[in-house]
C-alpha cells in the first residue's frame, strides 16, 4: 500500500482491515513515507512497515524498486499518484489503483490491473479506499483502526507524566501541520479557560516540531487557570491512548483529529476550507459507504461534531485567502469561541459531570 501523510496512511487502514478480515492468512504490509509509520503502530491488520523517502536519488529510486521487486501477489495504490503506482507495478503481480478522467491511457494500461476511477470531491477517502476492495468482491468494512501500545507501556508512559492522580481531561490539538488550517491563538486559550472553570484538566497535543511547540507552549502559558503542554512527548500510538480516556477532544483539520474520532472519544473539529465530504473526520465504525459529511454546513454523526466556518465561499477549497501554506482562513478565524463552547458543554453533559 502506498500512501502519504499520517492522515493518508490513517485513512487507508479500513482497506487494510477489510482485506485482512477477506484473507486472514494473508501478509498485508504498508509501503509509506518516513514520519508517517507511527500511525500503524500496534495494528493487527499489519504485519510489515516500509518507509521509503520520496526525495531519493535515480539510485536508490531503482534500489527501493529492486527491493520490492514481485515480493507480492497483489499491491494496492491507495492514492491516485504515479509513485503509488510504479511502486504497486513493481511490487506485485497484479496492482489495483486509482485514475482520473484527464491522465494519459498509457498509465491504465501498463501500470495497473484493476483501474479504478478516482473521485476528489464527492466521495470520503475511506471510502473511496474501500472502493479497492470492492473492486476485488472484498467486502468493505469501515473500521479506521487507531494506532496502540500494550498496556505496560501506556502505564510507564502515565507515570513518566505524572498522570497517576489525573481526574477528567479534555484534549487539545491546537496546531495543524498548515496555517491555513488555524483557528486564533487568542480563542483556543478562551476555550481552554472555560474548560478550567468547569473543572475539567485541559491537555493540550503537539509534535516535537520548533515551530509548533512554541506555539503551543504560548498558548498554555496565556491561560489564568493553567493547562498542560504535551508537545513532542508523546507518539502517535500514545496520543491515540490518551485520547480514548478523554472526555472530550477538540482540533482543527489535522490527522490528530482523525486520530480522536477513530478512538470514538467525543470529538468536535473545526473546518474551514477544506472539503468535508472529503476530510470529515470518519466517525469511530461509521459503516463503509459515502462521506458522513455534506459539503456545506456544519453537523454531528456519531462521536464526532463538524462545525464549518460562517462565509458564501466555504469551503473553497484552496489554501487559505491568499492561496498558499502560510495564508490566514477568514472563514476558520470567523468561527467564535461561543460556539465551540456550546458544542463542547453539550458533549461534555453527555459523557457526566467533571
């Protein structure tokens, strides 16, 4: 299987599952980039990771190719890429992929077995994933499976951060990988000053990245009541741990909030613009079929709540108002604390009392 980033990866493990759950006897392996592996950690339907840089020399391009050389009977290429493909082509007897309508004929009929067509805006990614599997007569099941850790290690890790005594948390995951997925720096800190007061620890996520460890660690350091900055000192199958004891999880378009719904912890995500019918995060054993989402308007499917920035041109689709990484989204800094507030009183009345 070759995928991309963590959400990517995340994502493609109900096809995972489904094929695993078809032939259980069967060696599925992942094929990923580096960073990313975490994210299967502790997965039952995976016996093997290979990470595999993208920016490698014609050299060790023919060496990665050469290492997987017909290792397989069968290969998926889980995205519509040329690289998935070649890959898949290389690995196994018979690879089974995504097109789209606008790519030359050549890569339908050299590089893939199976050619399914790709949608990139009317259907969810996992179930466009499962659309794999069904194109085999594999059954589709759409279980995103969360990252684990046995218990042992989770209970070193409860005690290397003093969580022994910990009473009712919320978790936080303030810092998406882009800036035009942000909300307020200013709005995170009054939401999490409204969850101090309701008595509940507030957590707050992060990797070990420079950037996104000072921004986080800022708005831990802003709130009155006091909160706990985890950047950098957790995995993601930690995190995933975390997350299933917490009464409540809320971030932005991220692979963390992907990560909380999949654990079935109450969930709210804050979109911009981003496709939801797409992205949405997949509710914890949502059945396998069409996005959970509509593409306009905020909602709430199982575990998860979706709430979409106010504007006539949301979502646009594009990298923020100035179209690129680094731009502002009026639409998600449009988005009031008032209203993640009473989206998280009424997720909190249902999981009790703090």
């Amino acid at each position: 299987m070759c995928t991309q980033r963590i959400g990517d990866v995340l994502l493609a493990t109900p096809l995972a599952h489904s094929v695993k759950a078809a032939w259980p006897e069967a060696q599925l392996d992942f094929l990923v980039l580096p960073g990313t592996q975490g994210v299967l950690e502790g997965n039952p339907d995976v016996n093997q990771v290979l990470a595999f840089p993208q920016r490698a020399s014609l050299r060790e391009k023919l060496g990665q190719l050469a290492s997987l050389w017909r290792r397989y009977d069968l290969a998926f290429a889980a995205i519509p890429s040329d690289r998935a493909r070649i890959f898949a082509r290389a690995a196994a007897k018979t690879a089974i992929g995504f097109t789209t309508v606008d790519e030359a004929s050549w890569l339908k009929r050299h590089l893939l077995d199976v050619a399914v067509p790709f949608d990139n805006m009317r259907t969810h990614t996992v179930s466009m994933g499962l659309r794999l599997a069904e194109a085999l007569g594999i059954p589709a099941i759409g279980r995103v499976q969360p990252p684990r850790v046995d218990s042992e290690r989770w209970q070193a890790c409860r005690e290397r951060l003093n969580f022994q005594h910990i009473g009712r948390y919320v978790v936080i995951h303030p810092n998406p990988k882009f800036r035009y997925k942000m909300w307020d720096s200013a709005k995170w800190i009054a939401l999490i000053s409204w969850l101090r007061q309701q008595n509940y620890e507030v957590l707050l996520t992060g990797s070990g990245d420079p950037g996104e460890a000072t921004y986080v660690r800022d708005i831990a350091g802003k709130v009155p009541e006091g909160c706990r900055c985890l950047t950098g000192q957790l995995s993601l199958a930690e995190t995933a741990e975390l997350l299933k004891d917490a009464s409540l999880f809320v971030g932005p378009d991220t692979a963390v909030t992907h990560l909380a719904a999949a654990t079935g912890t109450p969930t709210i995500a804050l979109f911009g613009p981003s496709n939801p019918v797409k992205w949405g995060p997949w509710p914890k054993d949502w059945p396998a079929g069409e996005s959970p989402w509509t593409f306009v308007g905020s909602g709430r499917q199982g575990n998860v709540q979706l709430i979409q920035g106010p504007g006539e041109c949301v979502p646009c689709l594009l990298e923020g108002c100035d179209r690129h990484l680094d731009s502002d989204s009026r639409c998600l800094l449009d988005i009031g604390v008032e209203q993640i507030v009473a989206a998280a009183r009424t997720a909190l009345a249902e999981t009790g009392p703090a």
